[in-house]
C-alpha cells in the first residue's frame, strides 16, 4: 500500500478514504493520531493491527463538535458544561459512560464508558466534520514506541500499512491529551497531560485527584496509558537528577559505554562535545514538546548504549513529562 501524504487542500479526498474503511493518520496538538470511522468495526480493527495494539486497550473518540458526543452518551457528569466550555478543543479527554449498543467494544474494550475529545486543530476539526463520523486517533506510530509529532515520525512507523497522514508540521504540545473520568461522582485524572491538575480544580472549585492505581493484567484499563508499556525506545533510558549529570556521564566513559543526552540548553551546554538533543530552552514547555522527537532522534539517528535523560518536578506540566519520562525509562534512574 502506498501512504499518501495529504495537504490541506487535499482533506475530501482523505475524508472519502476513512469513509471507506480506510486508515488516514491526523494532526492535532498533542500527537498525530490513527484515523479510522469510529463507526465502521472493521476499519477500528485495523488500527490494533497496524499499531501492535492489545485489543483490550480503548482508543479515544475524536470529535469535531459536542454535539456528536450526544448519540453515545448515557448521562452527563454536572460538572460538564464548565469543563468543556473552558478546555474544548484543546488537549483534554473526558470519559462518559455510554449508551449500550452505541460504540462497538471494538471502540471501548468492553467497557460501559468511553473516551472523547475535540482536538484543537482546524484540518483534524474540517476532517471530522467532511467524514461526517467521529474518528478513533490512538498516537499514530508501533504501539510502545515514542509517539510520533511530527507527519515524518508516523512515515518511518506505518509507511506502506496505512493509506495516507494529513501533515500540520510538528504538534505544539508534544505529549497526549490529559484524561479525565467523568463516569463517576468525582472527576478523578486516568493520564495526566497538558490540562493540568492544577488548572481543572480552579476552573471546578474542587480537589481533583490523579488515579495512580496498577491496572491489573486482569483488568480493562479506562485510558490508554494505564497499563502496557509505553513510549520506550529500543535505546535504554535513564533518569538523571540535576546534581548527578556528571556522575552520570563519568559513570558511562568507565563502563565504556556511549552515550547520548537529551536535555536542556543549560545542561547540554556544559558537555559541548556530547551526543545530544536540546530542548528549545529550558522550559518544562520546551521539554514536553520535544521529548518523543528527542527520544525518537537519539534511538534511530545515533549509534549509543544510553539516552542520559533530564527530570522536572512533577508538577503542573511536569507531571505529564514525567509521567512519559518514567514509561520510556522504565521507571529506571541512574544511581551514583
């Protein structure tokens, strides 16, 4: 099959493809998502094989408008109207539980809720709206891989398996939406992203918590990300905390081991001659949006043992850098 890359002026013919069953990758903020009809079983069924997706992981449904969501939702959480007045579009996903019968489990893993977002990118928005469904977007790249930013990546991960990837540039966020349950009493965050805990409870007036439970291997995880490996390059990734860089590298020159750094100017600075790859500036920002494209650079463009990778605290947008930080590392730090 051969993978079209289509322009703006080219979105009818994208839309007519998904239309037809077949897979067109999209732009929005945060990632480039796997385009399928949300409504065409089959077509879902393609994105799980065309990723290496487990089937018991639900994907998120795309929609260009609230109104859509209003043919599968059961009921409504009161706090709705005020989350999606101030956060849609943008890079938050709200899970509602569902009328029976209205998505495939295809859709939903077998759960009674699903997960919904508007994304805040016109050309994914005139897509949805020209393909007249809403649209399941799992990141468009080899499930557990660095998921893709830019139209390149999801080339170098699904070339010749997919029918083509609308091209917006690079996305401005970097990492995926937050996840937000709305399926019981208390709003309560699955995966948190770049509308943070700290921004939905000014905006609810509430405490919002963030679920850290281990999605067992029996269970049916509510949200991507709760429970298979994620974000990993074939690379190995440590954690360095922001006194032990040079320990660290010290520690690789004696295990003679290579090693690349993805980092901040402020630290890539001090080791000039390093392999690297440099956030933009040293924002946690800057970071967000160039993890996956660091972690992707260093594993495929350089021959190295190690990715030496830079934390944040963790908090704010620094939960969610971490939160993907952490996956792609394994949890794993380098201790001196």
């Amino acid at each position: 099959m051969e993978t079209k890359i289509f322009q703006v002026e080219e979105l009818k013919e994208a839309a007519g493809l998904l239309r037809q069953g077949e897979l067109v990758a999209f732009p929005t903020e945060t990632v480039y998502g796997l385009g399928a009809d949300a409504l065409l079983p089959e077509a879902v069924k393609k994105v799980f094989a065309v990723k290496g997706r487990p089937s018991d992981n639900p994907l998120i449904v795309h929609i260009a408008d609230f109104s859509m969501t209003e043919k599968f939702v059961e009921n409504y959480h009161p706090l709705t109207e005020k989350i999606v007045e101030a956060f849609w579009p943008g890079p938050l996903t709200l899970i509602f539980p569902i009328k029976k019968g209205s998505l495939s489990p295809v859709v939903t893993g077998g759960l009674s809720t699903a997960a919904f977002r508007m994304p805040d990118n016109k050309k994914t928005l005139t897509l949805i709206e020209e393909t007249g469904d809403p649209l399941v977007g799992p990141s468009a790249n080899t499930s557990g891989k660095p998921s893709p930013t830019t139209a390149s990546h999801v080339y170098h991960d699904l070339k010749g398996k997919i029918a083509g990837i609308l091209d917006d540039g690079a996305t401005q966020i970097g990492v995926e939406s937050t996840v937000l349950d709305l399926s019981g009493e208390v709003p309560t965050i699955l995966r948190p992203g770049a509308v943070t805990k700290e921004q939905l409870e000014e905006t609810l007036g509430i405490e919002v918590p963030l679920d850290k439970h281990l999605v067992k291997e029996s269970e049916t995880p509510k949200a991507p990300g709760m429970k298979y490996k994620h974000y990993s390059p074939d690379t190995s990734v440590l954690m360095v905390k922001p006194n032990d860089w040079a320990k660290a590298i010290a520690w690789a020159v004696a295990e003679n081991k290579s090693y690349g750094l993805l980092a901040t100017p402020e630290i890539a600075e001090q080791y000039p001659s390093t392999t690297r790859f440099v956030f933009e500036n040293d924002s946690i920002e800057a970071a967000t949006r160039g993890l996956f494209s660091g972690l992707r650079a260093l594993d495929e463009g350089q021959s190295v043992d190690l990715i030496f990778a830079e934390v944040f605290p963790e908090d704010h947008l620094g939960l969610a850098y971490m939160n993907r930080l952490k996956k792609a590392a394994a949890q794993k730090y380098f201790e001196a």
